[in-house]
C-alpha cells in the first residue's frame, strides 16, 4: 500500500512539475504580438471578445484557461484584433487563419506655449470666439484625443471655469487609479483613461510606472495637451523665463486624455486599444507625438498607421510628428490619411551670456537662472582628465572622468555629442559632483535646443566653442563669468527649420511628400507635471517635433470649428496650402544650423498659418475609398483589401500610380521622361471665383498645368486639373518648386518635389 500510494503522489508530483515546467517554458519563449483583423463589421463587441478567445485557446491546444492568461487586449470598436503573448509557433499558426491581415509584435515608440500662438498670429490674451472674422465659438463642442503620458489635472491650464456642459454625443469615461478619482476630470478634460498593458507584459508591473491611472509623472502628456488645447493662463513663465500669458491653438475644446506611453515609451498594443477607445469614445482630433525609429514598416503593420487608417474612415483626423532623428529620408508616421508635423524655431531664444578674461562677450544657450557672481578660472575638461579616462573622454565629462582636484572651483568647458536633452542636464550634474561651479557645454550635435542646469551653465555652437578653447589656451589665467539665462524676442528671422527635425523623402511611399506641415517645436512653453522636475514646475520648456504636433493638432480644432463637416483630409488640406515658406522677414525660409535654404524634406508645404486655414478657398479632400484606391496601387489585391476593409471594396478603381491620390502636395521620385498626376480642387470660397495657376518649376523640369484657369460658379463645385511634367535638363537628387492657384483674395499653394532618374546606358550617345 506505502509503495503503490507512494507512486501515485510521485506521478501527481511529476505531471505538477511537468505542467509548471510547460508552463515556464511558454513564458519564456512567448512574446507580445499584436494580431490585426481588420475593419469592424456589425458584429457585437461582446461576441468579437468571446471569438478572440476561441482562436487564442485553439493556439493552446483548446484550453480557454491558457487563452485568457495570454489575452492582453482585445480591439472592436474602431477595428478589429487583439494582443497576446505568443510564441514562435503560434505566430505562424494564426498569421495564417481566415481573417488575419498581419501579426507584428509589440514595438516601443518614443515620445517624439506663451511666444508661439503669438507668432502664429492668434491673439495670446484671450479665448475670443473670433478669429479674423470667424466664428470659433462650435469649439466647445470639438474633441481633441491625446495620446501620451496622461495629463496633471490641477494644472489651470485644464481648468473647467465658465465652460458649458459636456456635449452629448460624448461615450468616453473617466477611469479611476491611482492618485486619480472621478473629479479629476472636469468640463475640460471630459475623459481620461490609461492602458498598462503592453507595456506590463514587455517590462513588469512594476517597473518605471509612476501613477498606474490617467495622471503623469512625466510631464509629456501635460505639454502637449495643453499646447493643443489648454486654458489661458495669465502668468506662464518657467523660472521667470517666457513669461506671459498662455494658451493653447483651440483653449475652449474639449481634451479626452489616453496614456499609453510610460517611461520607457508606448508599446504597440497599448497605442492601438488607445486608438480603440477613442474611435469609439467620439473624439475628432487625435494628436500623438509618438513614433517609431525610421525605415517605418508596412502601414499595416505599424500600429499608428493602422490605428490612424480606421480613424480616417471614421471621420477622425489623425496629427502624428515626424520624429527627431534630424536626418534625410529620417520621417516616420508617413501614412497620407495621417498629418505629419515637422519642428521649427520661432523668434524667441533663451540666451546665457559668457564674458571671457580679454572682454569677449559670448552668447550661449539655457534655461537656468542661476549665474556666477564674478569672474571664475575656466579650464577645459580634456585637461581635467581623471584615472584610466584620455584626455578625449574627459572632455565629453563623462561620469567619473574628473579630477576633483583640478575642476574644485572652475568653469569646465565639456562636449556633448548625444541629442539627448537630458544628457546635457546630466553633464551639469557631473561637473558639479567634480567640484565644479559652472559649465560651457558644446553642443556638436547643433540642435539649438535650451535646457535647465544645476549650476551656472551655457549652450555654445562648435565655432564658439572653439573661440573659448582657443582663449583659455591663450593666457596663463584664464577667466570667464556666466550669467543667468534671459528671454530674446526677435534676433533672428523666423521661422526656421529645427535642426533635429526628421526629414524626408518618404521611404516607404515616396510618391507621398513627407513631413506634410511645420510647426513651433524649439523651445516651447506649456503645461507640466510638477514631480517631473526638480522645484515641481507647474510650466516648463520642452522641443522636439512633439511639441509641433500639438499646435497642428489645436489648429485643426479651430477649422473643424469652423466647418464641423468638412471631412479629415479637407482639414489637412486647408492647413497645408495655406502654409507659408517664407520667414518673417519676408525670406525664404532657412534651416538650422547653417542657414541654408530649406525645402520641402524640412517643412513640407511650409510654416503654418492658422488665420489663412479658416479660409483657403479651394481644397483637395479624398475620401476613404480613395485611400483604398490609393492601397491598390501600391498592389493590395481585392482579397487582401478586404480583410483590411471588411466590405466589399474592389481595385476596379485603382489609382495607377499613389502620385495620383488627391494630396495637397505632388512628389514624383522617378521623372523618366514624362509624367502626369491629376488633381480635383473643391470651392469653399466664394460661389462665384476664378484662380490661375501659376507655377515655380523644380531645377530641370518643365511643368504644364492643364487647364491653367478654374472658373467656379458654386460653392462645393468640383474642378480636375492635370500636371504635366517633363525632363529638361539632367538633375542631381531631388528638386523643388511650387504650384499655386491665385484668384487675388487667396493663394492656394502645392508643394512640388521632383527627381529626375539617372539616364539610361541606351540613353547615352
């Protein structure tokens, strides 16, 4: 009896240690993956749920109890899918199950104002109801999404004062967590929820998550919100620096809050349930400065082009950045249905003056107030060298490379070579735990982007840096004095091309110009979260394209205010051509660093005018099925459309190249001889108007606009146009030109951007 029950408890034993055993190995072999299916038919979201499960438990051998522990999220109001963790294997079972479009994993994106509404021309004083003689008031009821780090709802920017009751087509929700209850939403901020898990399945519950609710810890969230859509504030200033009163593009629409990214970035699956909710919650804008690292996949798979496609067809306008790589063929977010926002400078600059021994007055940048009170020994890192650092790596000052000795009481002159931000702050760190008392940073990366310091420290270009240099090596005492930071308005033309903005062409579709439109990003003042930063800022600086993203998204508030019909892609329209590339000195416009003249790869179809879109007159709007058009021509065929579509769309009218997808901008990336694109321009002006062509051919290119006169006599008339173009003459890499549709009221302007491909060896004589 002890033997044969001995061995029944050794085999229960075994098959427990087996199932753990199974079980372990399954967790360590599994991976998120996100599975799409799809557009929504009429099925009910419960049963989509329900169906989700049975394809996960067929993956697991039929048991539901393994296909809910997998089960992450389930997608069925704007689309349809679910996120899991699989394994190898069950990625290529269910990769080709009836309905899967595609099955790509879990992906982390990174997170990509007082002065600025000023400078766009919008009245910074108030919340008029009137923009230049529009009527802005139908803002109350549009809905900007953002999808970020959450929002800090004490903010005043979120305030609710004197704002009319939540409109009532709203669906969305207040979700509850931590340090975050009902009343944390309000008339303003009318929904907030938050989305952990991607994010937990990739890193653990408890790793880098502060406040597991709507609230933010890190302050992203709160800048772009309130950039996009935030309440006046008499008195925005960071440490007394851009001081003045604030707003944001549209300060009396509504702001529904998805916090979907974390300290670590936004995965995938958390980004698309994001998209999910705010298809259904009813929302009209989404903006989202998140993106992935360039060449970007396939648009379906890449969760922002596959979330922003179903917005698109569900009226949503999608405002995504371009990303801050900074390089040519660098832009992310490239669908056409989404806007993509390149940064630019405006004319405002924070500047830290440096005084040298022999009298030389050096301007730097920063955003510290702190300032020396005399005249201090400076030396450079290099000569500060410390252990087994080179005298190279100590001049970067990295940790631990400073000989405290040398750098007690001295102004260190460091490099820094990264585009990190936060890098720059850490050098003053650094220095500071050495012994130092100030710092002259230069910046090799020429980003020209201010930061706060812990100390007394100024931001220098390579050239200036190298004056310094050159001084300390100069004299036996060498001395510099650094003064607090201070606001400049106005010393330079503006705008300008951000130095870290990414660029095009576009890699994955070229024949779709990219970025779409510029906008403030250098430098910009807003809303923040106070545990973010040292002192709890209530407001702080921040640039990159994310801030850009959010003035585009406040902008198109403002015209969906205006024109609550118009349709996604007539919004984009009206803010593209109505775009400016000239400066405010009437120039055109230039690109950081080095001042050279900027093109389309940086800006688009320009700087945006806020005032001019409320009106452009004429529009190039598309239509969901001209996006399916535009999918067949890159060689979707019926049946894969309809898995992305869910209805019985067709290639019958298929674009024969993407060129000839109604955009408000026109690329060709392979002129061979000849080639023409059409175009169909709308009215929205006056019923009865005239516009003539006039056109800035690209370098080497002839261009023939056919007809060259639009006669409108109704309001909504619909007029096609042909663009001809022709090689004339041969061509290094792209060039750029415009063309643009005058009446003497308005100017309706399409960016041109033209290669012309290398001749043919049977084309040489």
């Amino acid at each position: 009896m002890y033997s044969s029950s001995y061995a029944r408890s050794s085999t229960f034993l075994y098959l427990i240690l087996a199932v753990l055993i199974a079980k372990a190995s399954f967790c360590f072999s599994a991976k998120v993956y996100v599975v799409y299916m799809g557009s929504i038919t009429d099925q009910d979201s419960d049963d989509i749920v329900k169906e989700n499960h049975q394809i996960l438990a067929s993956l697991h051998s039929g048991s539901i109890e393994q296909a809910q522990a997998s089960h992450i999220y389930s997608y069925r109001h704007g689309f349809r899918g679910f996120a899991a963790k699989l394994t190898d294997e069950q990625v290529s079972q269910v990769s080709n199950m009836p309905g899967v479009v595609s099955v790509f994993p879990n992906s982390i994106r990174k997170l990509h104002t007082t002065r600025s509404w000023d400078f766009l021309g919008l009245a910074n004083n108030n919340e008029a109801a009137e923009v230049v003689g529009h009527s802005i008031k139908n803002q109350t009821n549009i809905i900007v999404g953002i999808l970020d780090t959450g929002f800090w709802p004490e903010s005043p920017s979120f305030r609710d004062t004197d704002m009319p009751p939540v409109p009532p087509g709203w669906k969305g929700q207040c979700q509850i967590g931590e340090a975050f209850n009902a009343s944390s939403c309000n008339r303003k901020v009318i929904g907030a929820r938050y989305y952990a898990g991607g994010y937990e399945a990739e890193k653990g519950s408890d790793e880098d998550v502060s406040y597991k609710s709507p609230r933010d810890s890190l302050g992203h969230g709160s800048h772009t919100a309130s950039t996009a859509a935030g309440r006046y504030v008499e008195n925005m200033n960071y440490n007394g620096l851009a001081a003045g009163g604030g707003r944001g593009g549209a300060p009396l629409a509504r702001i529904a809050v998805y916090k979907a990214c974390w300290k670590s970035g936004c995965y995938d699956a958390d980004l698309l349930a994001a998209f999910d909710d705010a298809i259904r919650d009813g929302v009209h804008i989404i903006s989202l400065s998140v993106g992935g690292e360039s060449p970007q996949a396939d648009y379906f798979q890449d969760a922002i082009s596959l979330g922003s496609f179903h917005a698109a067809r569900n009226g949503v306008l999608v405002v995504a950045s371009a990303g801050n790589e900074g390089n040519p063929s660098s832009a992310t977010n490239l669908a056409p249905w989404i806007v993509t926002v390149a940064a630019s400078a405006i004319d405002r600059d924070f500047t830290s003056d440096i005084i040298l021994g022999n009298g030389v007055n050096i301007t730097g940048e920063s955003l510290s107030p702190l300032g020396l009170n005399a005249s201090t020994r400076i030396i450079s890192a290099a000569d500060a060298f410390s252990g087994d650092f080179t005298p190279y790596q100590s001049s970067y000052c990295l940790d631990s490379s400073l000989n405290a000795t040398k750098t007690k009481d001295v102004v260190l002159v460091c490099r820094h070579a990264e585009k990190s931000t936060k890098s720059k702050l850490e050098k003053s760190k650094i220095v500071q735990k050495a012994g130092g008392v100030g710092m002259i940073l230069i910046d090799e990366t020429k980003t020209g982007i201010a930061v706060p310091f812990v100390i007394p420290s100024a931001i220098v270009a390579n050239i200036r840096g190298e004056q310094i240099l050159s001084y300390i090596k100069s004299t036996r005492n060498p001395v510099s004095r650094i003064f607090g930071a201070k606001t400049v308005l106005g010393t330079q033309p503006a705008p300008r091309a951000a130095t870290f903005s990414s660029k095009g062409p576009n890699t994955l579709t070229p024949e779709i110009l990219k970025p779409d439109i510029s906008a403030p990003g250098l430098n910009i003042l807003a809303a923040w979260s106070p545990v973010a930063a040292a002192g709890n800022p209530k407001f702080s600086v921040i640039s990159g394209t994310s801030m850009a993203c959010p003035h585009i998204s406040g902008i198109a508030a403002l015209v969906k205010a205006v024109h609550p019909s118009w349709s996604p892609s007539a919004i984009k329209s009206a803010i593209m051509t109505t775009a400016t590339i000239l400066d405010n000195h009437q120039e055109p416009i230039k690109a950081d660093p080095d001042g050279a003249i900027a093109n389309a790869f940086d800006y688009g179809s320009g700087f945006v005018n806020p005032t001019r879109a409320l009106d452009p007159g004429l529009i190039y709007d598309s239509q969901p099925e001209d996006f399916v058009a535009f999918l067949c021509s890159l060689g979707y065929d019926k049946k894969s459309l309809r898995l992305v579509t869910r209805d019985n769309s067709t290639c019958d009218g298929a674009f024969k190249t993407p060129s000839d997808l109604n955009y408000p901008s026109i690329a060709v990336p392979n002129l061979k001889d000849k080639f023409s694109v059409t175009r169909v321009v709308t009215n929205v002006g006056e019923a009865t108007s005239t516009y003539e062509v006039a056109v800035v051919p690209p370098a080497g290119v002839n261009v023939t606009v056919v007809p060259n006169r639009l006669v409108f006599t109704t309001i909504g008339q619909k007029i096609k146009f042909t663009v001809k173009f022709k090689v004339a003459a041969p061509s290094n890499g792209y060039s750029f030109g415009l063309l643009s549709w005058k009446n003497g009221k308005r100017q309706v302007n399409s960016p041109l951007a033209v290669r012309v491909a290398p001749p043919s060896f049977g084309s040489f004589r």
